[in-house]
C-alpha cells in the first residue's frame, strides 16, 4: 500500500513537472507535420495513444498540454490519411530513413541492470519476476548506462555520419543527429523524393553494408597476386583513405591499429570489426517506425530528446531541461547510491533514507523506478 501510495504521488509530481516543461517550450515542426502520424504515451500507462494528426505545432502543443505525455512520437511515414485507424487505410507515401545507435548494443559498454522488490530488497542482474532473496514481486527493472557507454555510442555515430555523407552522398543538411533522452542516438535523413519510398528490403541492404554484413573482402582488392617469369609474388595493395566505400573505412581503421606483429589478415579483421557500425536494423527498415519528437522529454530519464553538432561535441548537460536545474526535491531512495555515473555525480543514499538532491537528479532516479518523490 506504501509503495502505490508513494508511486502515485511520485508520478503526479512528475507529470506536473512535465507540463511546466511543454507549456515553456517551443517544439519544432517536423517536415510535413500534417502527413505524420503522432502518439503519446500518458503517465501510468503502457499503452499508447496513437493514430493522432494534427495541422500545426500549435494544434499538437494544445493537445499535450492536456493530456502530458510520458513519451512522445511522431511517424517517420508520411501517410494521405494519417489518423485512420488502420494501417491500411492511412495510404503510405513513403517514410524517411531513420537510425538508432544504443549504446548498450555497443561492444565495451558495461550496463548496469537494477531491480527492486516489494520488500526494497535490491541487486543487479536479471531475475525474472521473484525476489531472489524473500520471493515477493519485483516492482522495478531498469538500466543505468554510464557517460563512457554513451561516449561509445558517439564514435559509431559520427562514423555512420561519415557513411552516410562520403559514401552515399547525402548532403548533410539533410542528416540531424539527435541524442534519444536515454541509451543512445537517432540520426534521421530526411529522405528526397527518390528515396522516400525504398521498401524494407533496400533499407536492409543498406543497413547490411553499414554493418559489413555479406562483406567480401576479395572484392576490395586488399591484395593482388602479381606473376613473374619466375615465381609468383603476392603484394599487398593496402588500401588509402583516398579510396572509396569499404577500402576508405579500412584505410581509416588502419591508422589506429598497431602493426606489429600482427599477420595481414588479422589486421583487415581487426579493421573491419573496427568499422562495422553497430545501427538498429529493426528501425531502419521498418518504413512506419514512431520516432521521438525533438525536444521531447524522454519518459525514462526526463532528459531532452536534442539535436547534437558532431563538430562540437556531445554535452549530456545540454540535454537536462533548464526547469529541473533551478530547485531541489526530497526524495526516498530504493537502493544504495555512491555515484551516479551518467551524470558523473557523487551521492551519499541510503535506501529508506529521505534526502534532497537536484530536481532533475530527482526526476531521473523517479523515472528508472529507483526513488520516490515526496515533497
């Protein structure tokens, strides 16, 4: 009774907090607004509110602030009927091509998963629906990524950026690169008129020469066999960031592989595996994918769905609502905390302990399900 009485002041807190967000907050239009589907998620609740339509950002900007989403969304499609309840009655026009970068899928990201039962017992792991320690149910599941994960996840970020621009020229006012709120990123092209309607099926192989997926390495001619009138000889033709597609990732691979020692074909490994880009293949060759609404609040952390300029960087900062830095919050906290990671903060909590800490350190341990908000 403790727990649904706290949760539910907890979520009515944060709700609140959310609209104060949304009514000082300009959303920008996605191209076509009126051709997108759009959805929300409420707070308390799993489902979504979906098959919505709206004509301007004014229009959707009073909807929200009525009913305050959770999560936010709009359609990468572009649809005749967007607010037709079935699918295929909407008529599909053709989607953008949309990607998704979470850091926990990258290699080296360590993610740590909580849980927390009825009775506030707490550990780490995957243990199914029971307390591992008296039984009762857990209440909570969640994830803690680390500043260093989402640094990771930036790195195969800006090197899809340099995929898709060198390779498959696409100008980059056409690419917008934003964090997700939460794991990771979202790069979106705005797709021109030539491929707005790829089906699934060319999305993939797109996805497939991303990720090295089928790669021939003979087809790159990393190596040509030279005959002589007396022997034959193999001279390895290494490949030059001059070059094209897969040889100019290589090329560039190679300058961060120490070669010594290692034989030929461990380095092209080595440098393939360095330059594969670890994208969401389900995301990207769904062509009616919901994608979240720049400067939309994420509903499992309360950070900013915000663009991100690869030439200066990413600042984790920059996406924590300036409404949540200026007070503080009380909260309760499940579980033990030393440092919180993401942030790079260090916090002294107790579980059961009321304590004060910043709002929006406050909002984000209420979201992952890890403290409660009392006052």
């Amino acid at each position: 009774m403790l727990h649904q009485e706290l949760s539910k002041l907890t979520i009515t807190y944060v709700k609140n907090r959310f609209k104060h967000y949304y009514s000082k907050t300009k959303l920008p239009t996605p191209p076509n607004i009126h051709m997108r589907e759009i959805a929300l998620q409420p707070f308390g609740q799993d489902t979504y509110i979906r098959h919505l339509s709206f004509n301007d950002i004014t229009e959707l900007t009073k909807y929200i602030l009525d009913k305050v989403p959770r999560n936010l969304f709009y359609s990468s499609a572009l649809y005749e009927y967007p607010s037709a309840k079935n699918m295929d009655e909407k008529v599909w026009l053709g989607s953008d091509l949309i990607f998704d970068i979470d850091s926990d899928q990258i290699r080296g990201c360590i993610v740590k998963e909580i849980w927390v039962c009825e009775k506030l017992h707490y550990g780490e792991g995957d243990y199914g629906d029971k307390c591992p320690q008296c039984g009762s149910k857990i209440i909570t599941t969640t994830d803690i990524i680390s500043k260093e994960c989402l640094d990771l996840a930036l790195d195969h970020v800006v090197k899809l950026y340099d995929v898709l621009v060198e390779d498959f020229g696409i100008s980059k006012d056409r690419v917008h690169v934003y964090f997700s709120g939460n794991r990771g990123f979202h790069v979106h092209v705005h797709a021109s008129h030539k491929e707005i309607q790829m089906s699934s099926e060319l999305r993939r192989e797109i996805v497939d020469y991303i990720k090295g997926i089928g790669l021939d390495t003979s087809s790159l001619l990393l190596n040509v066999q030279v005959k002589g009138p007396h022997k034959r000889r193999i001279e390895i033709l290494f490949p030059s960031t001059n070059d094209y597609g897969w040889r100019r990732r290589i090329a560039r691979a190679l300058k961060e592989v120490d070669l010594e020692g290692i034989s030929r074909d461990a380095i092209i490994e080595n440098c393939i595996n360095n330059s594969t880009i670890e994208v969401d293949e389900k995301v990207t060759i769904d062509t009616k994918r919901l994608i979240r609404f720049p400067l939309s609040l994420h509903g499992k952390s309360g950070l900013m769905v915000i663009p991100v300029d690869l030439n200066k960087g990413f600042d984790l900062y920059k996406a924590v609502p300036r409404q949540f830095m200026k007070g503080s919050v009380k909260i309760i906290p499940l579980i033990k905390i030393d440092k919180l990671d993401l942030f790079q903060v260090t916090i002294n909590a107790s579980p059961g302990k009321k304590m004060k800490v910043d709002e929006y350190i406050g909002i984000y341990l209420a979201l992952k399900g890890l403290a409660y908000i009392v006052g």
